[in-house]
C-alpha cells in the first residue's frame, strides 16, 4: 500500500524572481528546505493542493512527511508568504525535523465551555483571549497540534495565566522555565463596556464671543455714513450764512 504524504515536491531548476514568477504563473509554489547541518533544497509544489492544506489549523503546527522524487522529509513549516490582495501562495520555508532534536514551536491555544462560565452564563461576562498561541519546546514525537484550556469554571473578572495550561508528558513552555519565569495571563472574562460618543457640539455664527461674518464692514458703512452726515450740515451752515 503506498504512504500517504502529507505534500509532494519537486526539485526546483534555476533561481532568481523572474524564475519564480513563471513558476507561479504555471500553479506552481517555490519552496525551500533547510536545516539539520545539510543542503537546502530548493522545491516546487503544487499550489492548489498546498492551498488546500493550508485550510487546516493544524497542518501549520504538525510534523509533515514531504516525498521529493525517491526520498522523504520529516519537515516543520517555517514561514508562508500569501499574496497580500490575491489567494495565492508566493513562497514556503520548511525546515527538516530529526526525530532526537528538541523543536521550538508556537502552537495555537483553544478556550473551551466558555458559555458554561459562570462568570458569562450568570454575570454577563465575554471571554477574552490575551493570547492566541504560544511557544512550547518538545521532541517532534510530542509535539502537540494544540493546547486547550477549560475556562468552564472561571468568573467575572478571573485570569487564567501560561501555568494553567495543561500539557502532555514531555512539552514544556520555555516563558515558564527560563531563569526568571515569565508566568503571563492568557484568558479573562471581563464586561464589555461601550462607550458612548459624546454628541458633537453645533456652532452658530453669531453666538457671544465669536463675530458675525460682514459685522465689521457694516459698522465701518454707519460710521462712515455719519460722517457725511456732519459734513452735510456744515455746508448747509455755510449756503444760509
């Protein structure tokens, strides 16, 4: 019965955009392999199969086998470059996995029950995730897809930190064993609270301490007509004289 692999490649000839450009114009990805003190190998995958793997959470976070040619790779995802406007995968970095190295690898985190919470079923509270994933340091053989944590029990307000988190025999979190600790929350349940906009305030010409658009001209027009008005007299004075 033939292995199922988790991806399939093929050795890459030539280098240089104007290469990878072509490949890509024909479904191709470029790739790479590196790692464990020997060559990289330059690749090429099918992209519409690796798109669909990529649709997988775990397929990021797992210890892959990659046939190329005759032979096979255990291979750690590394890096995805995605086109930043299209759905398109422009470049894979893989790096090779020996079974009795120890891997540094950041796994997703799963809450789960968090509508079981009392400090959401009965005060009213949401679950707000501080972090996303983190890094755990294993053999490949261990390395978990992710990390789940039961918040079923915590009440308004409550954190849960790095420690709280269950892990499998022979995975360990490096933020908690490095020499100064680094226990960080990762959970709370909190009251979302949305605030208001204040209304913005309408200004109306002519209110007191702002002037009133043509104020000045029409006080420099009166004025100037007072004038005239005293001049008018003084020649009346002089024709009845």
């Amino acid at each position: 019965m033939a292995k199922d692999f988790d991806l399939i490649a093929e050795l890459r000839d030539g280098a240089g955009t104007s290469n990878s450009r072509r490949l890509r114009r024909s479904g191709m990805v470029p790739a790479v392999i590196y790692g464990a003190g020997r060559e990289n190998l330059s690749l090429i995958i099918d992209h519409n199969h690796l798109l669909k793997k990529l649709a997988s959470e775990s397929f990021l976070t797992s210890i892959l086998s990659i046939k190329i040619q005759d032979k096979e790779e255990s291979v750690l995802i590394k890096d995805v470059q995605i086109h930043p406007s299209k759905r398109q995968v422009m470049h894979l970095d893989m790096q090779r996995v020996i079974a009795d190295q120890i891997l540094r690898v950041s796994v997703p985190i799963h809450f789960l029950n968090g509508d079981s919470a009392p400090g959401v079923k009965l005060e009213g509270g949401t679950v707000s995730a501080l972090m996303n994933e983190v890094e755990v340091s294993c053999l490949p053989k261990n390395l978990p897809e992710r990390l789940e944590v039961d918040v079923a029990a915590m009440e308004l307000d409550e954190l849960l930190y790095l420690s709280d988190i269950p892990l499998a025999e022979g995975v360990e979190i490096p933020q908690l064993t490095q020499e100064e600790p680094n226990n960080e929350p990762i959970v709370a349940i909190r009251l979302l609270r949305i605030q208001e906009e204040e209304p913005e305030e309408v200004v109306v010409e002519g209110e007191e301490g702002e002037e009133v658009e043509g104020a000045e001209a029409t006080d420099e027009t009166t004025e100037s007509e007072g004038d005239n008005t005293d001049t008018d007299s003084e020649d009346n004075k002089h024709d009845n004289s």
